[in-house]
C-alpha cells in the first residue's frame, strides 16, 4: 500500500502587506494541541478537492546554495 | 497546486491557506516531480533549500503617492519613480508568475489605488489563477477602489495610530479619513483589516489600535516592524522600537490577541522577537513561521519592475526586471546575502532556531552595520551577546 504521507506545514490567511510575510499568530497563542485538531481537516480538505483536477505547475528545482 | 524539492504546496480556498506536503502526500493529491528521483534526501526538507519559485510576489505598483509619511519605506512622492510600468508590463509580468506557478500578490505602492487599471491588473490575476491582494492609505482613489474591492482576497488600510496618535507616526492628520475608507470598505466585502507599523510612539497604543480594529469588525490586524528604507531610513533612530520594546512586543500582542479576539499577523522581520521567547520550535516549523525569506518564499518588484528579494532590498544584483524572474531564480548566486543566510556569524550560527529565523531582518542589518549578512543587530539575542562579549573585553582593560 502506498505511503499516506504528511502535511509538513500550513501558512494560513492572506497577505495584502506588500513589504513582508506576515504570520498569523493564531495557533502560535492556541498552541500545538489545536493544530494537532486541526491538521487532519486541512488534509482531508486537500484530498476531497483532489476531484476537482487541480492545475499542478513543476518548475524546476532551484541549484543547491551549500 | 506546486510541485517542490520535498513534495508539493497546495493551496486551500475555505479555510485560506498554503499547505506544504511531503512527496507521498503530493502523489495522493496528483503532483510529483521530475526532479524527485535525483534528489531521495530531499523528501520533506522544507527550507533546505529555495523553493522552485515564491510562493508570493511583492509589487509596488507605482510610485506615486502626494501623502509624504515621514517613514514611508519607498520614499514615495506624487511625482511617482521613473520609467513606471503599465498595466500591460505589470499584466505580462503577472502571466510570467503564473506560470511559475506564484500564489498569492501582494499589491502596493505609493498609493496604487490612484491606478485607473488597478482592477484590469487584479483581474488578470485572477484569471490567472493568483490572488491579489492590496494595501492601500486609504486617503486617496477610494471611489475608484470600492467598485473592484470584490477582486482581491484582502485589503488592509494602513493605520499607524488612532486619532491624534495617527499623525504622530505619519505625520499627517488624516484618520478620520482612513477610518472613513475601512468603514466604507468593509461595508464591501469581510476581508478588510489593518496594517500597523509599530514604532516606538505608538508601541504602548498596540491594544487600543487592536481593539479599534475589534470594534470596526476588521478580519485581522497585521503589525510590521519599522524598516530602515526609503524615507524610514532617516527617520528610523527616532521611531524604531527600544530593545524594551522589542523583548515586549510578543507578550503584548499575544494579551491582547486573547482580549479582543481577532487574528494577528507578525511580519517575518518579528521572527527574532517570536523566538526569543523560546516558543515551540516544532510548532513554529508547522505553521511556517520564519524569519528572513526574501528571495526564497518571496520576491518584489519596483514600479519599474525591477527585482529584488524584498520590498526593502536593494534592486538584485545585475538588475534584472520580474519577467526575467524564472532565469535568474536558478543563478547560483541569485539575491546575494538573502540566500546566504546559512553562513551566519554567532549568536545565529549557534542559535536553536537560526533555521527558521534565518538572521533576522536584513534590511536592518544592512542599514545599521553596512553589511545585510550580519545578525540583525534588533535581535535580543544579539543585543545580549553583544553586550557579554562586549564585558568580556573590557574586563581585562578595567582591571
């Protein structure tokens, strides 16, 4: 059977900043335990829209930098 | 849905967010890589090296706004940069990131909502598949905005202060008028909030500026570090925070993001402030929390579509323009110091969380020590380290 594999992490919200990344604090107050919750909704999202074909771009991998 | 080094980022609409996988996930959800075979190591190996291209671009798509906020980090006039692009330069540039397969936009200025083809250029975004977003004063071109405000994902109105506080930060008396345009905006579509710079004048304001936002029923509050940059740089010693501020500044907003209830946003230069108070490491590693990734995660653009690494940075060297973007991502020495963040100096090489926070800002660096590879000397680790090594020196001479 194939590997099920991990979601390794998740940026939320949008930027509208145009001068930074912003990072929603949110789960960095509500802490591990509710991302913990929260992780395996966010995959099953991902896998149901599966169905709906999304568009996959594969540009290639950047040189190493080390 | 992208294809990486170690696996995929996908993007979700409801809830909004980009979500990185590993390899076995990407292959459930129908993407992989050529690349992957070549390269087994790098399964899972977020931030190991850049990603195949940003997952978000910065363009500051003019220049011109007659505002003249003493900080303002693009030196903005009303005159606006020569050799400003159009909306059919910014709309080929914007086709050159799709097919780089860039998330999200980031739309600024000056003041771009001034532009009479600002929808026309967020419009192609969409159809492009990016979602743009805004930032806007709020004090100029609102009558043209509210009609398209439907085509971005969010807009923030910059808002540095309430009432008489506003002006002290930028200069100018005008919050009625920006809280005008939140109100009239949000009156349009729920994804309206407030971007804040955070200085030393309205640090002790943040939980009034965070409850106002609660108030006017805002989605979120975005604070943003002071950056040494366009008329900020002479006006930084003035308005950067103190180093009690900084070692502050976590505990304030995480209290009054409890007390008012509303979604907080850090920009990635605060990350050496996160970390200083040892948060979760593996925490900060899920939600993506880094520090410096200009460059990497993201680029920018001047009104002339010059490239840089961030809005702060310099134009990149060789000055290559954003629809050269795809050849000179894969330049081994691409966006000079931003990407050599791994070859840092101490504190940040010893440091637990140097991986993530990846030295801080290095628009700070570069204006304060003449050299954007040094440690961002705002850190408070390296404040304290400074300050010990500075003991151990003079020591000897005192005795």
């Amino acid at each position: 059977m194939a590997p099920r594999g991990r979601i390794l992490a998740t940026r939320f919200g949008l930027n509208p900043n145009s001068s930074s990344l912003g990072v929603d604090v949110t789960f960095l107050l509500l802490g591990a335990a509710a991302l913990s919750i929260f992780t395996p909704v966010v995959g099953a999202l991902l896998r149901l829209r599966r169905g709906s074909s999304a568009h996959v771009v594969d540009p290639p991998s950047p040189a190493p930098t080390e | 849905m992208r294809a990486e080094r170690f696996g995929a980022i996908a993007e979700l609409v409801r809830p909004r967010a980009l979500v990185f996988v590993d390899r076995a996930f990407a292959r459930r959800l129908g993407a992989a890589s050529s690349a992957w075979a070549s390269d087994p190591a790098g399964d899972g190996d977020v931030g190991g090296r850049p990603l195949s291209a940003p997952i978000e671009a910065h363009l500051q798509l003019t220049n011109r706004c007659d505002v003249g906020c003493q900080g303002c980090y693009t030196g903005a006039t009303a005159h606006g940069a020569p050799g400003e692009w159009g909306a059919e330069e910014w709309k080929r540039a914007l086709d050159h990131l799709a097919e780089r397969g860039v998330f999200h936009l980031a739309l600024g200025g000056g003041e771009s909502a001034i532009l009479p083809w600002l929808g026309e250029v967020a419009a192609h975004a969409r159809a492009r598949g990016m979602t743009p977003n805004l930032t806007t004063s709020g004090l100029a071109g609102l009558d043209d905005l509210l009609p398209i405000a439907h085509l971005f994902g969010q807009i923030n109105v910059s808002m540095d202060g309430i009432g008489p506080a506003y002006a002290a930060v930028r200069g100018s008396d005008r919050f009625a008028e920006a809280d005008r345009a939140l109100r009239l905006l949000r009156a349009r579509k729920r994804e309206v909030g407030i971007n804040v710079v955070v200085t030393r004048l309205n640090f002790a304001d943040l939980d009034e500026i965070i409850r106002y936002a609660r108030r006017r029923r805002l989605n979120e509050v975005e604070l943003l570090r002071f950056k040494p940059a366009g008329r900020g740089a002479a006006a930084f010693a003035g308005l950067t925070c103190s180093d009690a501020q900084h070692r502050a500044f976590w505990p304030t907003v995480s209290r009054a993001a409890r007390r008012h209830r509303i979604r907080i946003r850090v920009d990635c230069s605060y990350t050496p402030m996160l970390v200083h108070h040892r948060l979760d490491r593996r925490l900060l590693e899920r939600l993506a929390v880094y520090g410096c990734i200009a460059g990497d995660f993201l680029v920018g653009a001047r009104a002339n579509g010059a490239l840089s690494a961030c809005s702060f940075a310099p134009p990149a060297p060789g000055r290559p323009r954003l629809d050269d973007l795809a050849a000179y991502w894969e330049k081994d020495d691409a966006f000079g110091p931003f990407r050599a963040w791994r070859d840092a100096d101490e504190p940040c090489r010893s440091c637990e969380y140097h991986s993530l926070c990846r030295g801080g800002c290095k628009a700070v660096a570069l204006h304060l020590e003449g050299d954007a590879r040094r440690p961002d000397p705002e850190c408070p680790r390296v404040v304290d380290f400074r300050r010990g090594r500075a003991g151990r020196i003079r020591l000897p001479i005192a005795v």
